[in-house]
C-alpha cells in the first residue's frame, strides 16, 4: 500500500507488497524490495538500495550524500539487505569512489539515532544500538553487537561475533569473537555467551580461547605472540580466521588492558 501523501518519483522501482505510509519520501533511482515497510517521514534518497522485508522507521534517511569533502558528485549507492530493521532517525550515507557503495547487510538491526558513514560496510546479523557512530570506510563483521554511544574511527574493522562495550571508542581493529570495552578500548575476553548461542562447539571455544590468551594474556609483542600461535595452536577454521585478522591488520589491534599509576581505575 502507497499512501497518496507520500512523495514517490516515478524513477522509483518499488516490488510487491512494499508499504509506503503518508510523508514518507521516494527519490529518483531508488529500488525497494518486495514486503518493504517505509514507516512516514522516512526519506529514501537517490541511488539507495533496499532489499526486502526490511522495516524502515520515521525520521531515518537512507541514500544522502557522504559528509566528506573528497566526494564530487560520484554515482555510489547505499545498498541494504533483507529483513534488516533501520529504526529512527538513523542516518545512513552513500559511498565515495574508494568502494563506491555503503553496505549494511541481511538480518540487522540499527537501533535509533545510529550513524553508517560513507564506504562502512556492515555483514548480516549485525546489532547497532541508539547512537552508535561509525565513521567512514568502517568494516563491522557478521553477528557483531556494538552498544549504545559506541563510535569507530574511520578505518577501522571490528571482527565477526564480537561485542563492544558502550560509550567506548574503536581507534584500533578489534579481532573476531572477542569482547572489548573500557578506555582506551581493551580485551575484555572470549565473547563466550554469544559463541554458544549461535552454535560454536565447547572446541571450538576452545581453540579461540588459547588463541587470545597467547595474543592477549601472556604478554608477547602481537608479532611475537602472532608467531606463538602459529606454532602452537593445532590448525583449524578458528586458528585460519583470528590469524588472518591479526596480520591484516594496517592499523594494529587493540591491546588488553594494563593497569598503572597514571590509571583512573
């Protein structure tokens, strides 16, 4: 249903079943998939793309232009999967020519006020609570949680299955399956109780636990301990995947927390 006081452009390309309710706007070379709820005052912009069964919330804008000063005019998208849930007065911006697109994927939910910067690109399952802010060229992995008043430095990536404190800022790559928090953001652990509930075997939680108290817990230089890892940890998927991470890494991983005198805690 198309309510008549909604604005859509004829350039629109909307599927079946798509709900648009009054005050909602549709720009040109927008396309929405099939069951898509556009709740009103919603404005989808140019060149967003939404796939379907995904419910958008009022106030959001989808699609505007990068708030960066390189991007001149480039046609990028902003480009949502399914059954993602966007709720109020989320921001979510194009790309710029470095990927040419901003990409949240299948199954999120971005809670209210949530901010998605130009080229982030976020995998499916992902939970951004009020008011996170992630700056752009943010890489956010599968079933990755980051809470309320949570920011990411432009650059950054933080690992599938994490879960990142609140009020805390990402100047560093947070590694898959971890928990982190504090300031300046730290290790806080194995994300244990979110493994287990998507399925990871007790061996499988092992693996990573020995993985990261070799990288966290016994004090090596991240090469060194890098190093440690390779030697010691038999191979397998989880092994493949945190090392992977960790030697990609341009801008290095965060740190466990080391406590001195100049601490506030």
């Amino acid at each position: 249903m198309i309510s008549p006081l909604a604005s859509v452009h004829p350039g629109a390309k909307l599927g079946n079943n798509v709900t648009i309710e009054p005050f909602a706007v549709i720009h040109d070379n927008v396309v929405i998939g099939d069951g898509t709820h556009i709740m009103s005052h919603a404005v989808i912009m140019q060149f967003s793309r939404i796939g379907k069964e995904c419910r958008i919330f009022p106030g959001a804008v989808i699609g505007a232009i990068p708030q960066d000063l390189k991007f001149v005019g480039e046609e990028t998208t902003a480009e949502i999967g399914d059954y993602t849930t966007i709720r109020e007065c989320v921001t979510i911006n194009r790309g710029t020519k470095d990927k040419w697109k901003t990409v949240v994927g299948s199954h999120c939910l971005l809670m209210a006020y949530a901010h998605v910067a130009h080229d982030c690109v976020l995998g499916d399952h992902v939970i951004l609570a009020n008011s996170v802010q992630l700056a752009g060229h943010v890489e956010v992995g599968d079933y990755a949680i980051i809470s309320g008043l949570a920011g990411a430095n432009q650059f950054t990536r933080i690992g599938a299955h994490t879960y990142i404190a609140g009020h805390t800022v990402v100047r560093k790559d947070v590694p898959p399956f971890v928990k982190a928090g504090r300031e300046p953001m730290s290790y806080a652990g194995v994300n244990v109780v979110g493994l287990q509930r998507r399925g990871y075997t007790p061996e499988q939680i092992a693996a990573i636990s020995q993985i990261y108290h070799i990288l966290f817990v016994q004090g090596h230089p991240t090469s060194v301990a890098v190093q440690l890892a390779e030697e010691q940890v038999p191979d397998g998927d989880m092994k493949s995947v945190i090392l992977d991470f960790v030697k990609s890494s341009s801008i290095g991983i965060i740190k466990r927390f080391s406590k001195n005198a100049e601490d506030a805690y």
